[in-house]
C-alpha cells in the first residue's frame, strides 16, 4: 500500500516538472515593431487633414516605400489611418487621440494636421509631410537638426513660387493682376502667398486676394475675382484646394488663365506649375519612415528635406481650354518635356 502510495506521489512530481518546463511567451522587444512567429510586426498612425490629390498621393508613396523596404500593410503593418476632412475639430480629435497611441511612428500629412500632432504625440516618433515652412509652423527649431521627437519633409521650395511668377511675367504680359482664391487660416498658404506677392511686385502684378475659411466657400470666392483680375493662382491651400474642381470651371467658363502650385492640379486642368511629384514626396518620407522603423534612427537628428527637383509643368490640353497659345519659348522653359508636358 505504500509502495503505491509512493508510485503516486512520484508520478506527480514529474508532471508537475513537466508543465512548469513547458515554453512560456516570449516578452522581449525591439525599438519599434513586435516580433509574431520570428518576423517583426510594425504599426503606423496617419493623420491626413483633408482628402486631395496632393495629399491622397503623398501617403501613396509613404505606403510604397515602406512596401519596397519589406513593411507590407496587411502582412507586417498595420495602419491607423484618420483624415480630418478638413475640419479644425475633426483635426484635434484625431491628434488628442493619437496622443496615447500604441503606434511605433505617427505620420501627420500637411500643415494642421502636423502643428496638432507635434502638440499632442510627444513619447512617439513623428514624421511630417506636405507641410510648407517647418520652422513657421514651429515643427522644428532647425532645419540640420531638429533635436526632439519630429522631422519630415517640406514640399514646398520658395524658389518654385518665384520662378512661376516670372514665367507669367515673361509670357503673359497682359497679365497685370492676379487673384488668389485663400484661406488665411492655413500658415502655409500665407506663407507662399507672401512669396508669390513679393515675386509678382518685381514684375509690376498685383496680387488680388479672395479669402475663404473653408472648401465650399472656394467657388464663390474664385467668382467674385471674375472681371476683377487676369489670371487665377493657388497656394498649397489644402482647403481651397479640395475645391480646385469649382476654380477649374470658373476659369475655363471665363477663359482665365489658371496657375497652381502643384502638379496634381495641373494634372486635374490647372495650366502650369513649379513643382514636383507628390508620390515622390511622399515616398522620401516612407524613407525616413523605414529608417526609423527598421534601423532606429531618431528623428533629431534627421535633417528636414526639401523637394530639389523643380521643373515648370505644362498642360498643353488645358491651355486650350483658358484661350492660351502655347508657344515654342514656353515649351523650352521645360526640362524634362516627356514628363513634364501633359497633352
């Protein structure tokens, strides 16, 4: 009987050793992502203010440089996307909410949706993209340097602004005003539109100013210019230029030369900018993102980018649409005429 007794208790013992030997969770960590199964997993939040062309294009390629590096949404990314839809409660909703996230990065996509973020995400790493003036904005404090929690990549460059300015002086000299559909609201928008004011005064053109405080009121501004001024102009406006569609038919309805300061709206019926690609905008910040996410680099000491490469971009197709004859001079002022050219 006791022999039995003994059989028992060892019998026991060994399961009991047996199941406090068993694997437990792994609960280690890295500087950004979680390992599921061996292979890493990363998480982003994104806080777009509005939807536009410009901007739906920039996260574009933030998604596709974080695919070209192996951080695949769905597979090994997960995404937190919010778009404000352009309203300024919407925006501090989303960035008081982001302030807690469990995300390794948040991206904030345009101004207002970066100063908010900047504001509230201060344990996370923050890129920004789509934003004219950084230091304006107070993103960052230096350009080389930025030291804290924030960097990105400015999509604007004055000298774009200015060499527009003198490409309608040089060709349209009946131009002698210029109206400009704004939302002062937006620093960014502010910003250039001094550029392009002081610009224009080289030349001898006014600069003719329809505010607005927000996208359904951008129709009847550009109206109220009409008779008023030679030719219409658009900053990176992110309110004014969610409504671009009711300027385009504006101008054409009134053969009114129109001039952008992005590609996208020239691509959508805008005759001409300065400027460059969104996506590849938006792809040097999946850039950045993937240094962060991958080789942990922080983001004081990721210096603040701008676009480079500029080249004026015509739309030979919405030319005809304003009444505008495009001539031999204009067409040589492009660099890169097969891609810069749209007919």
């Amino acid at each position: 009987m006791k022999r039995k007794m003994w059989l028992s208790l060892t019998l026991s013992a060994l399961l009991l050793t047996a199941v406090g030997c068993g694997d437990k969770p792994d609960s280690g960590s890295s500087n950004a992502g979680s390992s599921e199964g061996g292979e890493k997993s990363y998480s982003i939040a994104i806080s777009q203010y509005v939807e536009h062309p410009s901007l739906d294009a920039t996260k574009e390629g933030i998604i596709a440089a974080l695919k070209d590096a192996g951080i695949i949404e769905d597979e090994n990314l997960k995404i937190d996307f919010n778009n404000a839809q352009g309203d300024p409660a919407n925006n501090l909703t989303i960035g008081q909410k982001l302030k807690n996230t469990d995300a390794d990065l948040v991206i904030a996509i345009a101004t207002p949706s970066a100063m908010t973020i900047k504001e509230n995400v201060t344990e996370k790493p923050v890129l920004f993209a789509a934003v004219t003036d950084p230091l304006d904005a107070k993103l960052v404090s230096d350009l080389k340097k930025p030291g804290s929690n924030v960097t990105g990549a400015s999509d604007t460059n004055p000298e774009a602004t200015k060499q527009l300015m003198t490409f309608i002086s040089s060709h349209f000299p009946e131009i002698k005003k210029i109206g400009l559909v704004i939302n002062e609201g937006e620093a960014n928008a502010v910003v250039m539109s001094k550029t392009a004011e002081a610009a224009l005064s080289e030349h001898g053109i006014e600069l003719v100013k329809a505010p607005v405080t927000n996208t359904s009121e951008v129709k009847q501004a550009a109206e109220s210019l009409v008779g008023k001024v030679d030719a219409f102009f658009i900053t990176l406006d992110n309110n004014v230029v969610s409504g671009v569609d009711t300027i385009i038919q504006t101008a054409k309805e009134n053969q009114i030369p129109f001039f952008s300061s992005d590609r996208d709206t020239v691509e959508k019926g805008a005759f001409a900018t300065v400027g460059f690609k969104y996506y590849d905008h938006g792809y040097q910040v999946g850039e950045m993102a993937v240094d962060i996410l991958k080789n942990g680099k922080n983001p004081g000491d990721m210096e603040v980018t701008f676009p480079d490469q500029l080249d004026l971009i015509l739309n030979l197709k919405a030319a005809a649409d304003y009444g505008i004859e495009v001539t031999d001079a204009m067409k040589q002022e492009v660099k890169d005429p097969d891609n810069n050219i749209i007919e």
